[in-house]
C-alpha cells in the first residue's frame, strides 16, 4: 500500500483438534471458516470495536460471501496462526482476508464480506464508533 496507507491486522493461534479432520487425516476444510471467526472477533477485539458491543448497538454483520483458497493441508495437532486483515475503511460492506500458517508455511487464504444490517435485516451504514475505531489505521 503506498502513499501512507495502511491495514489493520491480528492473529490468532489454532491447535488442530482430531475432531476437525476427516478420514483422510486432514482437516476438513469447512473448519477453516470457524477459525476465520475467530480471528475475525479478534480483529474487531484489536480494533477496540469488539462484536458485542455492535451487537448491543443494534449492528449486526452478517457474511453475505465466503471463500477460501486451500494450498496445503493442515493436520491433526497442527499449531497454526490465523492471521486476519482489513484493508481499506468499510462502506456498507466490510472485506476481511485471512491467511492461515504452519510454521510459517502458508497453507490457506480466505476472504469474507459483510454487511452492516440492523436487526430487522435492513442494510444500513456502520455507526461512526466503528469507522472512528478503522479510521485510526489507515491514511491520517
């Protein structure tokens, strides 16, 4: 990113449970978007912006598009590290990418997209907290 951009990111750690593999010993990759959550809360815990607190505001931030690039499989007892990014301020939408490690070897990337809806359903832009918090980290 040039010109002063800049992103905002955070990772978080996944030890592979045997539950979360298939039969071939590798993990089933609807899993993938369970850890993208959780990196996701993450980013917005980062932020200063947590889930919770959009949710008691009456936002919510449904993933109206999933998608997921596997390059390697993970496997059972694998540490990996989920990590998460936001590159440009949201409009009424939010992309958020992921990039899944084993030991630094990259194995996953991810990319969901959000919508701001209040709780009837209705699209709707991201309250000012929010943007306030983003803003911070990107071009002053």
């Amino acid at each position: 990113m040039g010109n002063g951009e800049r992103m905002i990111t955070a990772e978080v750690g996944i030890r592979v449970r045997y539950q979360e593999t298939d039969q071939m010993g590798v993990v089933y990759h609807a899993n993938y978007f369970t850890w993208f959550e959780s990196a996701r809360i993450e980013l917005l815990d980062h932020m200063k912006c947590p889930y919770l607190k959009l949710e008691k505001m009456g936002f919510l931030l449904p993933v109206i598009q999933c998608e997921a690039k596997f390059l390697k499989p993970a496997k059972f007892d694998d540490r990996l590290v989920v990590r998460v990014s936001l590159n440009k301020v949201p409009a009424a939408r939010i992309t958020i990418s992921y990039e899944v490690f084993h030991d630094e070897v990259l194995l996953c990337t991810g990319q969901t997209i959000h919508a701001f809806v209040d709780r009837s359903g209705r699209l709707i832009r991201p309250p000012n907290d929010f943007l306030d918090c983003a803003k911070k980290y990107f071009k002053k």
